[in-house]
C-alpha cells in the first residue's frame, strides 16, 4: 500500500508538471489561478469550500490532493504547487529544517485534535500492563503522540524534551506498555494489530471514525498543534498569498468547518 501510495503521488506530480502547475522560481504567483496542495480528508474539504468562496471573487483554486506528509513540500518547494495547506507548524518547521528548504507559514488555518483511538478499549483506564500502543512514525506527530498519551496518565516525559519528544524521553511507564511506531496514514488499518495508538484526525476521519465520539481520549481543543498554510519563501508577501488567507479565514469557511465537522476540526481565528 505504501508503495502504491508513492506511485500515486509521483504520477500525480508528473500530470501537475505537463500541466504546467506552479510558478517558474523567482516569480510571483499569478492572482488569477493558484495551485494547493492538500491531504485527503478535511484538508481537502475545507479547501474545496475556500475554493468556491475564490471563484466568486476571480480567484481559481487549483487542488491537488496528496495521501501522505512529504510531496506536498517537495512539490511546494520544487514549484509544481504555489500554496500548500496540510502540516501544523512544528512538522513544517522540523521538515524545513532536515530538507533545507525555503518554504515559510503565512497564515494559521485549523487544529486537528489527536485522539487515542482503540478496537478492544473503551476507557485509557481498561489499558493493562504490557500492552502494546502505536504512534505516528514521523519526528513531530509521534512527539504530539507522546504528549497525548502523557496527558491521558499513561507515561510521563522528560520535562525538557517538549515538542521533540521520542520514546527515548519516556521518564515513567508504569504499565510497562510497549510502543510501536508506525506510518501515520497506515495506522487505521492496523489498530487491530495493537491495543490503542494515536491517529491523525484527518486520518481517523478518512477512516469512518468521528473523533469526538469514538476515541479513547482526545486533545483538548486549544492544543497548540494548529495548522498553517505555507508557501515558497519569495512568495510570502504576494497579493494573491493574502488573498488566499482572507477567503480562507472568512466567517463563511468558519460556519463551514463547525457544521460538517462537529468539533473534530477546530478553526483558528
């Protein structure tokens, strides 16, 4: 599956270059049509309505919607996309900074509150000794899992680790639990395999659940984890970039997110 989603991705990035999406390095971005990149699920949804809002106003939003964390970057920063909207702020700036790439957030959009999600357990209190918890593979979100999993009583963290925490940093354990990492678009499909684990929320969404009802233990909505709209360093200041972020911090896309999500998408402004 991992492979295929890959596959998928590359090819998708192939049609964005034949079609000629992105701007050409240096430039600025057209303020006729623009090209953003998304991850499946409420990412897309919300920018499908941001879209909508933009037609209105002579704006045409491209989508492009991506199945993991890494192209959405690599295409952002190589110029097949102008904008993307998917990532919180501390995997842009931990994946910026192992890439070396000049791709900066310009506005905040939504949180996504991370839930504990489980097939046998209805409580984090009917979690036993030595049972197995999964959490995201990726530096940031297995550190927001930590955390999580910290909040809900299960382990406590080093004081000084903060958002770069890794089961490195785990101080107590009193249950003894044992945690996998594993690929966060994949761990859906396998909590079967394990007692608990951490998901997205776009994830679990994606997946049927509804975070508010069906996790174990979930993030409070001021979790610090917002998401953010990024874009090329040289285009941060462009007329369209502040356009985007009118239409998309609009009462309109507000009262849409609180109608279709429920709780489980928190809008930032």
């Amino acid at each position: 599956m991992k492979k295929l989603l890959s596959i998928t991705t590359v090819s998708l990035l192939g049609v964005l270059t034949a079609c000629g999406g992105g701007n050409s390095e240096g430039e600025a971005l057209s303020e006729e049509e623009i090209s953003v990149g998304v991850t499946a699920g409420p990412h897309e949804e919300i920018m499908e309505k941001v879209a909508e809002l933009a037609e209105e106003e002579g704006l045409t939003i491209n989508v492009e919607v991506f199945n993991e964390y890494v192209m959405p970057n690599v295409a952002l920063d190589e110029g097949d996309l102008d904008v993307n909207s998917f990532q919180h702020k501390p995997y842009l700036e931990n994946f910026r900074e192992d890439r070396g790439l000049d791709i900066v957030d310009v506005a905040t959009t939504v949180n996504f509150p991370m839930g504990l999600y489980s097939v046998e357990v209805d409580d984090v209190a009917d979690i036993e000794e030595g049972d197995t918890i999964g959490l995201p593979n990726d530096p940031t979100n297995g550190a927001r899992a930590l955390i999580l999993f910290e909040d809900a009583g299960l382990i406590t963290l080093d004081e000084e680790a903060g958002v770069a925490a890794t089961v490195r940093d785990i101080e107590e354990n009193p249950l003894d639990l044992e945690f996998v990492e594993l690929e966060a678009s994949q761990i859906p499909r396998q909590l079967d395999e394990v007692k608990a684990a951490a998901i997205n929320t776009n994830y679990a969404i994606e997946h049927g659940y509804v975070p508010t009802e069906d996790s174990v233990f979930i993030e409070p909505e001021d979790s610090p984890w917002v998401n953010v709209i990024a874009v090329r360093a040289e285009n941060k200041d462009d007329a369209v970039v502040a356009k985007l972020i009118e239409i998309y911090q609009s009462d309109e896309v507000k009262e849409f997110i609180e109608e279709n999500f429920a709780g489980s998408v928190v809008a930032s402004w």
